[in-house]
C-alpha cells in the first residue's frame, strides 16, 4: 500500500510503500535511476526520505550511502520518548 509520493521539485520522485511487514523507499530521478530501499520501521524510512530530500532539492551534504546514513542517524533513529502519558 503506497503511504507516501512526493514531487522533489521536479528532480526526483519518492515513495513510501508498505510491503507486508516492512517499507519500502523508492526513489526515481525522472530519466533512468530508480532504486528501492527496504527498512523495518516507518520512521527509519521517512528520515531517509528526509535526507534525500535534502540532497535533491536543497544539495545537502548529508550521507547518501544507505551504511553511512544508518550509522550517523543511528543516536537520532534510537532515542526514546520517556516520561509522557497517554490521554
């Protein structure tokens, strides 16, 4: 089931599908590069997103390499919400 298509400005096209019990990002630059990247989580796949974005549209120097972006987000992706109450 497709949660998410975005327009990067006209540079690029995402998606966030779910696929089963995983999602999938797949992105595609309008002329013949397309690739698909798989994670567990909807959150891990939506900051991904993010920094693709960033690189698309805004030329943002952060990792592209799927390895580099889970081991510099990895502190940010692993933090805990505590202390909250449900209403």
């Amino acid at each position: 089931m497709e949660l998410i298509r975005i327009d990067l400005r006209g540079k690029a096209q995402a998606t966030i599908t779910q696929v089963e019990r995983w999602y999938e990002l797949t992105c595609f630059d309008y002329v013949i590069n397309e690739w698909t990247e798989k994670y567990q989580d909807l959150s891990v796949a939506l900051a991904r997103l993010a920094v693709l974005s960033d690189c698309v549209v805004l030329g943002g120097v952060f990792a592209t390499d799927e390895d580099d972006f889970t081991y510099v987000a990895n502190e940010f992706l692993n933090a805990e919400v505590t202390d909250y109450e449900s209403i």
